[in-house]
C-alpha cells in the first residue's frame, strides 16, 4: 500500500496518550498476545510517557486464543462465553498460564459437577491472574486501568473480573470507545509524531487495488530429515526397541497368582502394572482418565481381576503403591500401601531393571521430567513449568486435528519422507506454524512427524536446557 509502519505499542501509547491522558495503566488482550503499557505524567513536559512495557513471549496463556480453546472445551461458540460467565457464581481455582492446564482443571470441576457459567466466569479470572502475576511480573497497575482489545470489547464480564481483582473503582475503570480498533486509530495518530515531514499522500482506490491483486507469496520451506533413510533401517531400530510381551493369563481353577500392584494416576492417563513375586511384568492396563481417575483406576483393577479369574484361578496382591498426580488419593481411595512421588517410583524402576541407568526421561500427559542418577539415587531433576507444549496433551490434540489416531502417531511420522521443520512453541502459536506448512504442501504424516521433533527440541530447551547443541 505505500504506508508508514507503526509498531503497535507505539501505536497503542499514541492512542492513549491522546484520547485518554487520565490512563497509568493500559491492558490490551490480542488473539494471540497480551500487553501491559504502564503510564506516568511528566509535568516537566506535561505529557503522558510510557515508563515500562510488557508482552507475552512463548506464550498465549491469558489470550484470546486461550479463551476460543475454553469455549471448545464448553462446546458453545466463543461469542457465547460471555453469556456464560455473565451467569456465573462460583470462581474455580484454573490455570490460565496455559490452555492445555486449563482443560484438565476443567474436565476435574466438569466430573464433580460444576457449572459451565461457573467455567466460564473461572477462565475470566484465570486470565487476569496470567495478565497480573504472569505478565506484570510485580509492577502495580496503577489506576486509571484502559482495556483493550477483542477479548476486553466482547466479554465485559471479563473488565469486571479485572476490576474486582484489582480491587477499582468504576472511576478507575476506562472503557475506551471501540477499544478492539484502539491501537488502529493510534497507527494513525503517531504518524505526524514520528513521520512530520512526510506529507505524502495515499490513494484509497490505489491501495484497495494493491490489495486486491496481492499474492502472498509461497515460501519453500526446506523439511527436515526423516527418521530412516531406509524401511530396513526403520525395521532394524523397532525390532531393538520393541516393548516386550506378556503372557496372557493363565490361572486354573484353584490357582493363586501372588503378584504386587503398581498404580500411576498420571495427569491425563491412569497405569497399572502387576508384577509377579520375582518382580517381572505379568499384566497391564493402561487408559485415559477423563479427569476421573478414581473410576478409570477401579475399572482397572476390576479388569485385570476378571482376566486373571476368569477359568477359575485367584488373583492375591501381597501389596499396593501408587504414584502420579492422584497418586495420594488412589492410595487413600483404594488402600494401598504407599504412596511416592513419581521422581522414587523413576529411580525405583530404572534401577531394577536398567542397573547403570544414568538418566530418565519421562514425558507425560502434562509435564515432562529430566532426572540425573548415579548408582541408584537420584541427584538432579529438572521439570517443565508454565508449558506444557511438548507434552503428550500437545501430540494428542493435534494429532486430533490432522485425523491420527493416538496409536498411530508413531507410524504416521516414520511413514514422512518430508517432515515439517516446526520448532519448539507454545500449542496456539504451533498452529500459526502448522497452517504455513499445510500451505506450503505439508501432508498430515508430515506435520505428526514435525510435531514429533519438536517435543525432542522442547526437552532439550525446556527442561534440560542445554547451552548448546554440542
């Protein structure tokens, strides 16, 4: 088009400081940013000055993207989140710092009966404990408060929420006239700041027309190596990492099979395993919980009693632990006999049957855990911890989306000759990502392939946090 580019803090604090100079504080909530502008008066000058700034980095907690994943969860469209949270009472404690967090806190207050105008209001506020402890990072919002944005123009339910936490007066509150063009009108204002010589002109008619026969020109993106150069190279590696089998059941009638109990209520997934009186594998079970790991555990050890009794023999369990995120209440609710951190239950097993493991990697529903040993005992851990990309939650949601069945994300990735070169990024900005690389040719395999790397460069960057490749 010929224009002047503004960039858009600049354009916002143009904004403000010529249409609402009361302001100290402006909150703007994009689709896939958020921004705080902290304001002060200089008498010297007599102007208002933008004295600090912050925006979100790699992630879209607290945005509206985040919002949109709500009301998917609540399966209504995003205009009527704000319907909702208007009949909203009760405020659960949700995640807002991200989206992937958010849905399982929901699923639990959704098993135990909680509203969907309760949900709704709860991720207003979880957005405001992001804006104000996440991205203000201990600078005080200072009133008058400006709001801005769609997130802030469609759910006014969401400015109450903000002005209740910030404990505002209506006078503290600046509803600004079409807040979600605000920073538009600003890309406006600051031209004759910061452009004062430039009285060139732009001809609408010629930039409709420069828009209208724009193409966006298609990148060639170079794709990443695939995992086998070769189908006996691949056939080679799953045969050396195959899991192995059990034996199916075998009890006759008047049989005992003694065997101890292993229960991990995981984040997304519940596992057993029963392991027999010399410690070996002898059964599984293994299942998403729904945010109900009470009854997907009980459903567990209700089948493996009926596999193992099934011709007449008896199932006794010398003893029960549990681990995981609901590990303490599947201690209590089922009366094992102990309850461990994840962490014990690692170094445990990695000892027992991997003797001069050094290192474990447990990538998990929600987290993911680096964990050094030495000789049995564990000497360091590192941990993932407002992101959850990466994650088994990132893959199963995606792999959703393209049409891949959970069990068959492995096959799908081998099966790319061209995986998409994708990153490590937060789970709203990876589907910016995603879409350029369907447009630039990108088949499902070689997305799932892309994603499946990425969670390599998250663990590596994330929670092991490497200085470098070497």
């Amino acid at each position: 088009m010929g224009a002047r580019y503004i960039q858009e803090v600049v354009a916002n604090a143009a904004a403000v400081r010529a249409l609402y100079p009361r302001t100290r504080t402006a909150v703007e909530l994009g689709g896939q940013d958020a921004k705080l502008i902290f304001f002060y008066y200089d008498q010297g000058t007599d102007q208002l000055l933008a004295s600090d700034m912050r925006m979100n980095g790699s992630c879209a907690g607290g945005t509206g993207a985040f919002l949109d994943e709500i009301a998917s969860l609540l399966k209504v469209p995003p205009e009527e989140l704000e319907g909702l949270a208007a009949r909203g009472t009760t405020v659960h404690d949700i995640s807002g710092r991200c989206g992937v967090f958010a849905k399982t806190d929901i699923q639990s207050v959704l098993n135990s009966g909680g509203r969907r105008e309760d949900i709704a209001l709860s991720a207003f506020h979880a957005i405001v404990k992001q804006t104000v402890g996440g991205l203000a990072q201990g600078l005080e919002l200072k009133p008058p408060v400006i709001f801005e944005g769609g997130p802030l123009t469609f759910d006014p339910t969401l400015v109450q929420a903000f002005a209740q936490r910030l404990g505002l007066e209506e006078a503290d509150v600046i509803r600004p006239e079409h807040p979600e063009t605000l920073v538009a009108r600003g890309a406006a204002l600051a031209l004759e700041e910061l452009f004062p010589q430039d009285k060139t002109a732009i001809s609408l008619k010629a930039a409709i027309r420069a828009l209208e026969s724009f193409q966006e020109e298609r990148r060639e993106s170079v794709p990443a190596p695939p995992y086998f150069e070769t189908a006996e190279a691949q056939e080679e590696w799953q045969k050396r990492h195959a899991l192995r089998e059990t034996a199916p059941p075998s009890l006759g009638p008047g049989e005992v099979l003694r065997a101890y109990l292993g229960i991990d209520a995981g984040s997304t997934t519940s596992k057993i395993a029963l392991l027999d009186e010399n410690e070996e594998v002898v059964d599984r079970f293994y299942a998403p919980n729904h945010g109900d790991p009470l009854a997907v555990v009980r459903e567990g050890l209700l089948t493996l009693r009926k596999r193992w009794t099934a011709n007449g023999g008896r199932l006794e369990i010398l003893g029960a632990g549990a681990t995981g995120y609901g590990g303490e209440m599947i201690a209590k609710g089922f009366g094992a006999d102990l309850h461990t951190v994840e962490t014990v239950s690692h170094a445990a097993a990695a000892g027992k049957y991997v003797p001069d493991a050094s290192f474990v990697l447990d990538i998990g529903g929600q987290d993911m855990k680096a964990i050094w040993m030495k000789e049995g005992v564990v000497t360091d851990i590192m941990l993932n911890e407002a992101c959850s990309s990466g994650c088994g939650s990132f893959l199963e949601n995606f792999a959703a989306s393209l049409g891949i069945p959970v069990e068959e994300i492995g096959q799908a990735a081998f099966r790319s000759r061209q995986p998409a070169a994708l990153g490590s990024r937060c789970t709203v900005f990876m589907n910016s990502t995603i879409i350029t690389e369907q447009k630039n040719g990108r088949k499902a395999d070689d997305i799932m392939a892309g994603l499946c790397r990425s969670i390599i460069e998250n663990v590596f960057t994330k929670v092991v946090r490497i200085s470098g490749p070497d």
